[in-house]
C-alpha cells in the first residue's frame, strides 16, 4: 500500500515513525512551510519536516494544497491512501478523492464529540474523564466523515494537556497502523457520524487564558491543567502577569472563608490557597512574566507573597 502522509506538528509524529516501523510505503510527507518561530524569529522547520529528514523520506512543503501544480504532483505519486494528522490545510475534494482507499485522518477525541482544532485542550478544560482517538474517513466537511476505529483512554482528574497530548498521539499511531491493517483486508465497516450528538473544539483564544477566581475550584483547576503546557492559564499579580501552571483541589471539609475571590487566604509549605467561589484551591507551580517555571512556595519566598493579597483585581 503506497502512503502519502500529510502532518505537520509533534503530535504527528508518532503516526509518521509507527506507519514506517509497520513497514508501509510511505511515498511522501506533506507538511506545512518553515515558519518563523519564538522571539528571535528563527526559521524552523515542522517537527514532521524534522522526522520525515531523519527518515530520508521525500518531503514536500506546498503554501497551499490546492494549487493545481501541487494537485499534479500528487498525481504523479500515485498514493493508494492519503493519511492527515494535524496538517493544518483543508483538502479540497481533488485530493479527497484522488487515491482508491480514500483519506483518513487520526483525530483526537472521540468522535462525534470534540470536532475541530483543540479537542486535547477542551476535553480537560471542560472535565472529561475519557477521551481517545477516532480514525475515520475525510469529506469536505470539519471531522465530520465516517468513523473507522476508536480507542479510549480515561483522563486522570491532574493530567495536563501536555501529558494527554503525548498519550494520544502514541495511541493515534498504533490505531493509525491497526486502521491500515483491517482496510487493506476489507475488514472495517465505516460508522456514520451521529451529528445531533457533536460538540466543537474551537480554537483557543486570549480570553480562555484568563482566570476566574468567581469560578468554582473545579473549574478553575480544569482550566489549568487544560491550558498547561501551552498556552498557559493566567491571573494578575502586583500588577504582572502570573501564570498558574499546576493546582491542587482541597480535599477537606470546605474553609468556609468569607474573603473575597481571588484572595489569597493561606501561604504553606506546599505553596499558597486562593478564595474561589466555592471554596479555596492551592497553587503549586507558577511562571512569573519574564521568568522559568517555580514552585509556589518558592516563588511566595522570592515575591514576598502574603495572605490577603488578591489575585486578578488590576488589568494589565
């Protein structure tokens, strides 16, 4: 089976090394342009570009897919399957219906739950406790075409993003091969989606960062971990930005403190307890604007931090 294999970030990754220790015939590696990256502004190559060099597999690099320079070549490889995951383009029907088993994406949810750009975010931001990977067929709709095989996994109530992330892009290249297996021996049926039940990841934007301290601790404790490592969750401290990269739920009887939210009530050893509208949540890891990652306890020690200061009060 000749592959074409169309991703561009790490979570692509693992789906491109699986698809080649499995012995498949990738013909090509689609991805998206060197970009400008971080403060210098250096040019860097997608970390599938990166994979695919190592790999010696030839590598293309189209501004957009739907060039019809770039639908000739395409023709010209031939690929029995196109397989996308996180590309980063929408392929146009020229392409959907250009090799003979189709284009399958590996997606990160379980479909139709979670369609769209973030699903990885969402599901902590909003609580999950399961998510997983769904492999299906594309149409020129957004993740809405029939489903292949699905695994699921259970979302620890402290996993971050980061950590799900990295699950799910190793499950999404062992489903990803077991996907190919069972095509190739007309063994899969395909499953409609059931649109009534869909939900939508959108993508994040600055205003998700910000913290509510008139949330409840739950919510608020999801929000962290779901936006840890990237983009960061974030409050305002003494005038400054301050990330809050990892909490921790109170698991005691409620304090019944009747200080405003975004109060800090207690300062201990394991970091600082801020009023929520519920109850208190504790702080355990910090970035301070300009600066690495802390410990709370160590960054009350550094920024003199006291009970009674609020959090999230000034604008910045």
């Amino acid at each position: 089976m000749r592959v074409l294999f169309m991703g561009t970030p790490d979570f692509a990754v693992s789906s491109l090394e699986y698809l080649v220790k499995a012995n498949y015939e990738v013909i090509g590696v689609v991805t998206q342009p060197d970009r400008q990256k971080g403060r210098g502004k250096k040019i860097t190559a997608p970390p599938v570009k990166q994979k695919a060099l190592e790999l010696g597999l030839p590598i293309f690099q189209p501004e957009k897919v739907r060039n019809e320079e770039f639908i000739e070549i395409l023709k010209e490889l031939n690929p029995d399957i196109i397989v996308v995951v996180a590309f980063g383009q929408i392929l146009p029907k020229d392409i959907l219906e250009l090799p003979s088993f189709g284009c399958i994406n590996v997606h990160a949810s379980l479909l139709p739950k979670y369609r769209g750009a973030a699903p990885i975010h969402w599901s902590i931001i909003n609580g999950e406790t399961k998510t997983g990977i769904t492999t299906m067929y594309m149409n020129e709709g957004l993740d809405t075409g029939d489903m292949l095989l699905k695994e699921e996994i259970l979302i620890d109530n402290n996993m971050n993003s980061g950590e799900l992330h990295d699950e799910l892009a190793e499950l999404g290249g062992e489903l990803l091969v077991r996907t190919l297996d069972l095509l190739q021996k007309n063994k899969i049926i395909p499953q409609p989606q059931n649109d009534q039940e869909s939900t939508y990841a959108s993508l994040l934007k600055k205003e998700h960062e910000v913290i509510s301290w008139d949330e409840n601790s739950t919510n608020i404790h999801n929000l962290v971990r779901g936006m840890n490592p990237w983009p960061g969750a974030y409050t305002v401290c003494n005038n400054e930005r301050l990330k809050i990269l990892e909490t921790r739920l109170n698991n005691l009887e409620s304090s019944g403190d009747k200080s405003k939210v975004g109060t800090i009530i207690e300062v201990d050893n394991d970091g600082f307890w801020v009023k929520t509208e519920d109850d208190k949540l504790l702080i355990t890891k910090v970035q301070p604007a300009g600066k690495k990652a802390m410990l709370a306890k160590d960054f009350i020690n550094g920024y003199k931090i006291k009970t009674g200061l609020v959090l999230g009060d000034q604008g910045v």
